[in-house]
C-alpha cells in the first residue's frame, strides 16, 4: 500500500519508521515548526496515558531512539492508587526527603527520560506545501500545487497545530502556543534530575543534563493562537511570565535567561484523538503538549487501525462527535 503522511514531527517520523516496514511510504513536511532538541518522556501519567506512554517507551527502545534517563521529584499530593499505577508499569517510587529541594516528594526511577527529538524526526521527507480539500467521502490532497491524490492509497495528517491551516474541514482541535525558560540558578541538581512542584505550580528539567548551573522549566497558562502560514514565527505577548518565573525563584534560588516556545494542539478533552476522517484520510492530532510520552503511541495505534481495524476507543476521533467549539484545559500530563 502507497501512504502519503502529511507532516514530519513526532508522530509523523514515527509512524514513516513504523508503516515503511510493510508499505511504501512518503513523508511531506512544510519544514516550518522547529523541534526543541530533547522533551521529556514520563510513565508518571494518569489512567490509560500510562499505557499510551509505555507503547512510546516500547517504541524508542526498538528504533533505538536515543534517550538520557533521569530521576524525578514530585511535589504535592500524589494518591496511592495512582502511585501504585507507576509501580505497576516498572516505575521503582517512594517516598523520601529531599534535603535540596527542603522538601517530602516522591522519587521515581525508571520513569523519566528525556528523548533525543531530532534524532527521532530524522526519517526521509519531501519539502512540500500541503493543502487538503475534503468531499463527502474522500479528501483531495495536493502538494505545491500538484494533485497527488491518485498517487498514494491513503493519506495520514500528522501535521499537530499545522493542521488547521491545511485542511479546509473544522476538526475537534485548537492550536495554541506553549513555553518555557532557560533558567540559571546555584542547585546543580536541577541539571541532574526532574521536578514536578504540583505545591507551587511549575516543572524542572535538565538542560544539559551533567550537573550544569542551566536547567529548563515553565507551565505557564496556554495561549490560544493559529501558528504562521508564512514560516515566520511570531512569539505571542506571554502574560504570566513573570508570575511563573517567579514561583520557579521562590523554590529555586535562580534567574531567567531567556523565554522560548513552540506550539502545540489540544483536543476538547486534552487528550490525543486518531481516527479515519475519509476513505483515503487519517488523522492523528492533539498531542496536547505531551508529544514525547504519547506521539509514538499514537502511531502504533494507528497502524493497529490500518493494518487490523483496531481501535482504541479511549482516543477515537468520534468521541468528538457534534462538538462545534470548545475551550482548551489543564495540559493531560499534569496531574
């Protein structure tokens, strides 16, 4: 079979190393959204996630996929239950003092990495400007201005907050645009582990990740925006920045050293919808900012759909049946 997958990110590369095992495959890819070198993987997530998760984790382990294991702290109130969720997918997690952070958190092992992005989206692509014009039962797809619609069997847009400026059909999705800061503070932990403060608001990564006085964190409230047609990215006015830097300083003795982002796409729920929008379309999309745990995952469902007719229901697109609009949520991967 001759699949066309539209957009090159995350879940597009993954899907290119899946499918091209068995189909021919062709990956087109504006060459637009700068991916940030590393993100994190968690197995730190809620219900079903963790599954989703651990299919990503399966994922990076077969394409040996690099990545850099890390230890991570959370802060605030973590239930048992879902505690005991993380143990069951291999996370070792406890309880325990942490004399740098000056507080209790809970220390999980096994269940922090962060992923070597760049060398996950370094599949083979053609630069091309996709339009997607959609009929009662099949979609139209040209690429710089040429129809390719006769050339592949099936098409799959993977193209996250791309999507909307490439297809003319109203999808369950928005996109919007989320940040982070590079921080320089004293604790060179912040370069060695993960921190998840749920007390004050805010998570922590390492920035290298060899003991450095630079780390990365943010959670910053999420600005609803369309990302540019033309490839110059624009950054948005970021209203509680300094609300945000300044709950990082309030645990974190530290300085802000410069502001970046990028731009994500969430679903009515806040969690990744897949499903078959026309005989010869798919869709994979709102990654809702946790790409990394989830995007691989979602590739392997769909070629589960593909290839079997498996679905999993908990991530149908159909859920989203008759909803017009909607108002984005809290990020799935915060707890």
């Amino acid at each position: 079979m001759k699949i066309g997958i539209i957009g090159g990110g995350i879940v597009g590369s993954s899907l290119y190393r899946i499918l091209s095992e068995r189909h021919e495959v062709k990956v087109f890819d504006a060459s637009i959204k700068t991916q940030f070198p590393t993100l994190i993987h968690s197995l730190l997530l809620k219900g079903c996630d963790i599954e989703l998760a651990s299919l990503s984790l399966q994922f990076y382990n077969k394409y040996r996929i690099k990545r850099m294991d890390f230890t991570s702290y959370t802060l605030g109130e973590v239930s048992d239950d879902l505690v005991s969720s993380w143990r069951e997918h291999g996370v070792s997690a406890r309880e325990t003092y942490v004399d740098w952070i000056g507080e209790k958190a809970i220390e999980a092992k096994g269940g922090d990495s962060l992923v070597d992005i760049r060398n996950l989206v370094s599949v083979p692509k053609e630069k091309a400007k996709v339009e997607i014009s959609t009929g009662e039962k099949k979609a139209t797809v040209k690429a710089n201005g040429k129809d390719v619609t006769e050339d592949f069997d099936i098409f799959v847009l993977t193209a996250g907050s791309w999507n909307s400026n490439i297809i003319d059909e109203r999808l369950p999705l928005k996109p919007y645009y989320c940040w982070a800061s590079l921080m320089k503070g004293h604790r060179r932990e912040l370069d060695k582990f993960i921190v998840y403060d749920y007390v004050l608001g805010f998570y922590s990564r390492p920035a290298i990740g060899i003991g450095s006085p630079l780390f990365i964190a943010g959670d910053g409230d999420i600005i609803e925006m369309k990302p540019p047609e033309d490839g110059n990215m624009r950054k948005p006015e970021i209203k509680d920045r300094e609300l945000v830097i300044s709950r990082i300083r309030r645990r974190f003795e530290s300085r802000s050293i410069y502001v970046s982002g990028n731009f994500c796409e969430g679903t009515p729920d806040m969690r990744p919808l897949y499903g078959r929008l026309k005989d010869n379309l798919y869709l994979v999309g709102g990654l809702n900012g946790y790409g990394a745990e989830v995007g691989p995952g979602m590739a392997m469902l769909l070629e589960m759909m593909i290839d079997k007719g498996e679905e999993r229901k908990s991530y149908i697109l159909d859920r989203f049946n008759g909803i017009k609009d909607f108002d984005l949520g809290r990020e799935p991967h915060e707890l």
